[in-house]
C-alpha cells in the first residue's frame, strides 16, 4: 500500500476536526485512529507537532479553560511586578494561551510552521507581536523568557540539551519554566511525552541562575480522572554578577 491511497482519507479527518470548535487532545486522538498505524508513526518531537497542527489539532487542554487562566494570571503578575518589557516564548503553540497575556513586546518561536501561521493570523493586527520558526531564531534575548508545556514533549536529549541551552542564552534576567519535573520514560500510549527532571540540568548547567520562586499547580493532576495538570511553575534569574 502506498502513502497516496490514504491521502483521501486524511482529509476527511481534517474536514471532520475543523467542524468542532475546540478540537483537544481527545479529539484529536479519535481522529488520529482512523488512520492506519504505519502511516502515524512516531518520529520525533517536531514531526509529532507539525502533524498534529497540520490535522487540526490544538496546543492540548493546557492551553484552555482553567488552566490557561491560571497561567496567564501568574504570568501577567510576574510581567507587572518586575517591569518586563520584553518577552520570548519557545513553543507558541496555537496562540491560544497568549490570548490571555498582557505583555508589553512579545516574539515567539515554534517548530511547527502550521502553528506559526495560525499565530499570525490569529495576531495580524498586534503589531506588538511577531511569531518565527524556531529554526529562524538568531540569538535575539528578552527580559523574560517562557517555555510552557514544552519540556516534557521533548523527547529527545538532544532536542531536550538544545533547547534549554536556548532558552536560558536568550534570557537577560528571568527565564520562566511550566513543566513536570520529575523522570519518567515515553509510553507506548503517549511516546511524544518524557517527563525530566529539569531543575538538575540547570543546577549543572547554568549555575548563574538561581530559583526565585515556584509557583504550584492551582489545579494538579487528578489521577482518577485525568483532569489538572502535573506542571509547576519555576521562576529563574540571573545572578546580578553574571
């Protein structure tokens, strides 16, 4: 069987997930099995996202309801109380949760292209926001720096190295992290997760940055019914001498 003879049936899962307003990880899920299992083949984290944007899918319910409330309300209070003007997120997502921030400069990168163009759209007329593929990041730096739900969706340790290298290079004095942060290996039912304990690359890796506060979930995860969430959030800073 050839890639080709499943092209019509892809895109009948793509009309059917556009006609739901919010389409999240269930639904998603449920569409997903309609395709055969050899042609959805876990290949790695970005191949993972570019696919799961470019079928419909969403940054996950994460980045909705209760929980992007309670984010955005920690992050908007952190921006307020010290003076943060400009702010770089790796892993935008969908934009859904920047719907809710109130930060005065904003750039975000994303792996996925499809996540990017929604972005824009989503954005075009906030000129105090411009979005870029990851891939295009040049080195440029903010007061701020966010990653939200992305660490543990890094499943590789070379993507995973990479990626806080570049999160904590392009901070100048805070670098926010809302992540798991324990270890736990990929499952077969979910191989684009691998929870780290994050907090130990940092305390290796870049010890001029010191935990300043750390925020718990407002609503961890239930283990019954798979509601909450298992990520906290930890806020870092520069050392002043650095």
């Amino acid at each position: 069987m050839t890639e080709a003879r499943f092209q019509p049936l892809r895109e009948t899962i793509k009309r059917f997930v556009r006609q739901i307003p919010i389409v999240g990880d269930i639904a998603f899920r449920a569409a997903s099995r309609l395709i055969p299992k050899r042609t959805r083949q876990f290949l790695g984290s970005a191949d993972y996202w570019e696919n799961r944007y470019k079928s419909g899918g969403n940054s996950g319910r994460g980045s909705y309801d209760l929980l992007a409330d309670f984010k955005a309300e920690v992050l908007n209070d952190f921006v307020r109380k010290h003076a943060i003007h400009a702010v770089i997120e790796f892993g935008c997502g969908d934009g859904n949760q920047l719907l809710l921030a109130r930060y005065p400069s904003y750039r975000g990168y994303d792996v996925s292209r499809n996540a990017i163009d929604r972005c824009r759209l989503m954005f075009a007329n906030d000129a105090t926001k411009s979005f870029h593929l990851l891939n295009d990041y040049r080195g440029e730096t903010a007061d701020l720096v966010i990653s939200l739900d992305v660490v543990y969706h890094l499943v590789e340790d070379v993507v995973y190295a990479q990626y806080m290298e570049r999160l904590f290079d392009a901070g100048r004095r805070f670098v926010v992290i809302y992540s798991s942060n324990f270890e736990s290996q990929p499952t077969h039912e979910a191989p684009h997760v691998r929870h780290r304990r994050f907090t130990d690359w940092i305390d290796e890796n870049r010890p001029a940055w010191h935990l300043v506060q750390h925020v718990p979930n407002r609503y961890p995860i239930d283990g019954k019914t798979g509601e909450g969430s298992f990520a906290d959030f930890h806020f870092y800073q520069l050392d002043a001498n650095h």
